[in-house]
C-alpha cells in the first residue's frame, strides 16, 4: 500500500474523531417478502465497489492527523444468514459488529442479508443490514447510497444498462470536501456561504448558550479511563424499544396541527430524562426540569447530499423546561432547528467542532449537556414501501456499537447518545450507544419513553 494525493477526500477532522471511537452503524430495512437476492447484491457490490473513497483506509499519524493510505479498489463484503426472528437477528449482529467486520476484511460498507423462511400463516421476509464505518461517512450519506443501490436494482430488473451505468458513474464521482471547503471564515470559494459577522455572532451564541448536565448522565473521565479496557473485552447487545407513536403524534397535532413527528420525539425523550431526573435521581424540580442535550443536525442540502459523502453533521445544543407539556415543548424544538437552518447556526457549530478537534482542544472539560439525540430514516421506503417489486417495507431499524481505538476515542462517548428510527405508522425504535460503564440511564429513559407515549398528553 502506498500514500498517495486522493483528490477526492478533504481534510474533515470529525472522521478522525470518527476513527478513533471506532464507531459502526448500523441500518437495517425490514420487508415482507423477497427480492431478488441475487441481484440486489450484484447490485450492492457494483455500486458501493465504485466508490472512490472506500478505496483508502483512514489512518492518524503521531500527531492525531488523518492520513488516506490507498489500498486500491474491493469488492464489497455481503454476508447472508437465515433467522426465524429478524429482531434477534438484528439484535446479535449489532453486537457481533466488530467480528463482522473483521472477517470483511474492515470494508467501510458492508451488507448483511438475512432471510426469515415462511411460516404458518406467514410468508418470507427479510432484514437487510447496511453496515457503515462511521468514519468514512454518517447516516445521511450512507442512506443516499442505499437509494443508489435500489435504483441499480430497478434498473437491472428492468434491463435498463444505460440507468445503471448513469448511477455506478455517479457512485464514483462521489467526492469529500474537506471542512476549510465547505465553510471558512472570509473565503469567497465555500460550498456554503456565510457572511463573516453571521458566523461570529453564531459561534458567540453557541458559546454563551446556558446548558447544564443536571442529572449527572456524563460517565467521568477518569472511570472511563479505568472501564474501558474491560468495555472493549465485552460483547454488547443493543438496547432496543418499539413504541407506538400515532396517539401521542395525533394529540400534539390536535393542538399545533404541522409538528413534525421527529420533534415530538425529542420533545418526548427529554421528559423522559425529565423522570429519571425526579424518580431516579431524586433531583428538585428545578434541576429536573431543566434539559441540556445536543441534537445532531444534517449542514447539507438533499441536492448536495447527491455529490458529497462524508461526515457533515453538527451537534446543535438545545436547552428546555421540560416541565412543558409536549405539545409546547415540541413547539420549541421545532423552533430551535428552523433558528438553526436559518441563522446557519448548525454550519457555524460544525466549523466550531472542527477547530475544535484541530487545535485539540476536545477531551479535557467535559460538555455540559446530559446527552445527544439522532434520528435516521428512510423517507423514500417510508412513502413508497412497495419500492422494491414483490416486497412491502415494513420497517426500519438503527442501531451502533463502538470500539474505542484510543483513550481519546473512550472520552468522546461518556454520556448517553440515544437514536431514533421513525418507520411507517409512525412506529418508533429507539435504541443507545454503548456505554462504557452501567447502562442503567439508558434502561429508564427507554422505559420512561414508552411509558409517556401512552399517557393523555391533556
């Protein structure tokens, strides 16, 4: 293997932030019925083979750096497997995540296709695993691709080869922005442009923002230090809740009728730490009520999502009385995430984090917030669940599991970061991050989820 200059991946500091908490996610696509098995991971292997940027491994240098080494091209890794129980299945592959890895040969992306036979009174289904290293790209990105690799699909069912040749040469005109490309303060050539004064009050804002972890979710340094060499021994099953969403969604729309789903979600989750904080932690309402968190927010726009790959994300503090009933409190989060598009809040946090993890000033105050929300989804499969022929998507799961490479990487993940999946019905799966260290937070703000989602929201 040799260094040479790759053209197509800019300097991002997050990847190699990415890289040292060694973190796979994991998406999964539930479907009753089978498609053509063979053709999908025909498809899969082509499509995600042409990829520029899975052709190099991530590396850091003595001084934190990330160096791309070229490795030249690979055929993506596809694993099948046959299960009575998708949810199982999902739930041991999570947790067998890095072995996985390991046997493909650590490609950045991977498929895993498990099959469910029929059974009485039941036809075949199966879960189709997309396995990604975070490093190389985030959620975002890795569902642009799987909408890439559908599309090869169709067009193969169809023998459609100038469609299918239209997508593979965009798979390999995929690109990586450094973050300098894609915001600097005063250059005239950013991909998106932000007026010098609206970044400087954007950063001021973010740095003045009042947040507190009242309930004590942050794992201290130091016994993350002493946890994780026993954490990275350890085999780690997911935690996972189904919740029922549609009377929760359609009473807080009762009352403010264009709520989006993913805002009463986190409006749910912090009064559910909310509850942890009064019934478990035994704080006074005046701690308990007041929620710190960050909420991770996509910088790019759909058309650009179709020309860039990589980690584009900001993680956006929100601050809330979660004393509020739901329906305002979701009001509220919407409102911060309009603020933050707008006022391109989320761009300035991102470039903030970058400096950030530059001059290394990551990993020696903790922030002061309780935990970070996520929310993947696949709004294609959602509208359209019949998009693949003979098959109907029925619902999606997400998931992550981490293996730190370095201490440093162990420091990043000291506090709950909790995802959520939104699959047709309104149907919600949550699940966490591994935690280095009890997990016992995690179980209860799961719990406390479920619980509030069925309660009449008055």
């Amino acid at each position: 293997m040799s260094l040479l200059p790759t053209p197509s991946i800019g300097q991002i500091h997050l990847e190699g932030m990415m890289h040292r908490c060694g973190i796979l996610c994991v998406l999964g696509y539930r479907f009753i019925g089978l498609p053509d098995l063979s053709r999908l991971r025909a498809s899969f292997e082509q499509l995600i083979g042409q990829v520029d940027k899975f052709c190099w491994d991530i590396r850091l240098d003595h001084q934190g750096q990330v160096q791309w080494q070229y490795r030249g091209p690979r055929t993506p890794a596809v694993i099948e497997q046959e299960a009575e129980d998708l949810h199982l299945a999902f739930s041991q592959c999570c947790a067998d995540l890095f072995t996985l890895h390991e046997q493909s040969q650590q490609c950045p992306m991977m498929l895993i296709i498990v099959r469910q036979p029929a059974q009485p009174g039941q036809p075949e289904a199966c879960l189709l695993i997309q396995v990604m290293d975070h490093a190389y790209c985030d959620a975002r990105s890795s569902e642009v691709l799987w909408g890439m690799v559908m599309d090869h699909y169709l067009a193969s069912l169809h023998g459609d080869t100038v469609k299918q040749a239209q997508l593979l040469s965009l798979a390999k005109k995929l690109s990586t922005p450094g973050s300098d490309a894609i915001y600097r303060m005063g250059s005239k050539h950013a991909l998106l442009p932000l007026p010098w004064h609206r970044h400087v009050r954007n950063v001021w804002q973010l740095v003045r923002h009042k947040q507190a972890d009242g309930g004590g979710y942050a794992i201290p340094f130091e016994r993350i230090r002493t946890q994780l060499p026993a954490y990275c021994q350890s085999r780690r099953e997911p935690i996972m809740r189904w919740v029922d969403l549609r009377s929760c969604i359609a009473q807080c729309r009762q009352q403010h009728a264009a709520l989006t789903p993913n805002s009463v979600v986190t409006a749910l989750v912090a009064q559910a730490v909310r509850q942890v904080n009064l019934h478990h932690k035994k704080l006074p309402h005046a701690k308990a009520d007041r929620i710190s968190f960050r909420m991770l927010a996509d910088i790019l726009s759909p058309r650009q999502r179709k020309q860039y790959l990589g980690n584009y994300i900001a993680y956006v503090p929100l601050t809330l009385d979660a004393s509020l009933p739901l329906a305002e409190l979701a009001l509220q989060v919407e409102a911060r995430v309009s603020q933050c598009r707008q006022q391109r809040i989320d761009l300035s946090q991102f470039r903030f984090l970058e400096t950030a993890i530059a001059r290394r000033w990551v990993g020696k105050v903790d922030d002061p917030v309780s935990y970070a929300i996520t929310s993947v989804s696949n709004h294609r499969l959602n509208k359209a669940p019949h998009t693949l022929p003979g098959t109907r998507f029925v619902e999606m799961l997400g998931a992550v599991n981490a293996q730190p490479r370095d201490e440093m990487g162990g420091l990043m993940n000291n506090k709950p970061v909790i995802c959520t999946v939104l699959s047709p019905g309104q149907q919600l799966f949550l699940t966490f991050y591994p935690m280095i260290g009890p997990d016992d937070d995690n179980r209860r703000i799961a719990d406390y989820v479920a619980l509030l989602s069925r309660q009449d929201i008055g």
